[in-house]
C-alpha cells in the first residue's frame, strides 16, 4: 500500500539508507534534468522510526510553476520489503539448487508463479536448442519450452501450488522433451522464510 507521500526531497533523503543515499541523489538530479514529467526508481532502502531497513518502489511527479521551471516533486513510495525478500530468498533458492539441477539425469527447470524461468539444467537448455540459461531467464516455460500460446494442459503447477507438495505424472510420447520417450514428470515447491510457496 502507498504509505508515504513525497513532498520535501531535502526531508525525505533523511530516511534514507546511509548505503543509498548517494545513488538517490544522483537519480533524482538525473531525472530532474530529463524531459519527462515523472519517472520511477528501482527499488533502495529506507529507515523506518523503528530503525528497520525496508525497501520500496517510489513514483515521483515533477512540479512545475508557471514559466515550467521545476518548484519541487510529489509522488508516493510502496513498501516492496516483502517482495524483495521473496525475490531474494528464490535466488538463493536457485543457487542452492544449481548443483541439484546438473546432477539429476534428467530435463529440469525452475519457474515462479507466474510461470517465468528462472533456472534450468544444462540438459534441459541443450535439448531445446538453447546456449545459455540467459536466453531463457524470465520467459514463460510453457512458450519457450513447448511454443505455447498457453499454461500447457498436463502442467502439474496449479496442482502444486494446490496442495503445497511435490507432485508426479507420467507423460505420453507426445508431450515429452525426451527423444519420444515416455518419461515422469515432477514438480515441487519452492518456499520462502514464512512458508509462501514462491
């Protein structure tokens, strides 16, 4: 939710993280020289009055008086703290499994929720005509893997994030990535710190 409306930059560099404070500045005097009217920054830290680190996503609109010289800037900041976690509790998800992945003899890949790649095995990389996990990385597994417009029918993610377990299928020739062959699918959760499959 928005929580902070922007108004004083000079007041609100205060609440900055010390570690991000020099990017901001530099950002904001960026902007202020471009020709748009608003922009965004990526995410950075701010300190709360409890002395807690949270980071958000900040919209700023640029103010202008009557001869359109900038007077100031409004906008709002949302606390994405939550998000950053989760995106940063994947990563070191995936790192983790890296290893996991080249080891296992057969084709695996890594998606969020909303179905993007975020890793795969070699294997699985060089059976679909793929160099590099960066070619990949962020497209939907149902369109890169299998040229889909769509979820695939026999994909067994709602069925894991349903019952929060590792799920299994046996796939028919012409749905497998392997040679024709028959093969068992699986599918597992990935969770983060509170339990939320991510």
């Amino acid at each position: 939710t928005k929580f902070e409306v922007l108004s004083n930059i000079s007041f609100y560099t205060e609440l900055i993280h010390p570690l991000d404070i020099n990017w901001f500045i530099k950002e904001i005097k960026s902007n202020k020289q471009s020709s748009k009217n608003s922009f965004t920054l990526k995410p950075y830290r701010i300190i709360t009055k409890n002395n807690d680190s949270k980071y958000v996503y900040t919209f700023i609109k640029k103010t202008f008086n009557e001869t359109n010289e900038i007077i100031g800037f409004s906008g709002y900041i949302l606390d994405i703290t939550e998000q950053i976690k989760g995106e940063s509790h994947l990563e070191e998800s995936i790192s983790d499994l890296s290893a996991i992945l080249e080891a296992i003899p057969g084709i695996v890949n890594v998606i969020d929720l909303d179905y993007n790649i975020v890793g795969a095995s070699t294997s699985l990389l060089k059976k679909t005509g793929h160099n590099n996990i960066n070619d990949v990385k962020g497209k939907k597994c149902f369109e890169t893997w299998r040229n889909n417009g769509k979820i695939c029918d026999h994909c067994l993610f709602p069925d894991v994030y349903k019952e929060g377990k590792t799920v299994s299928r046996r796939s028919s020739n012409h749905e497998s990535l392997i040679d024709g062959k028959w093969a068992k699918n699986y599918a597992a959760p990935v969770y983060d710190s509170k339990g939320n499959i991510i």
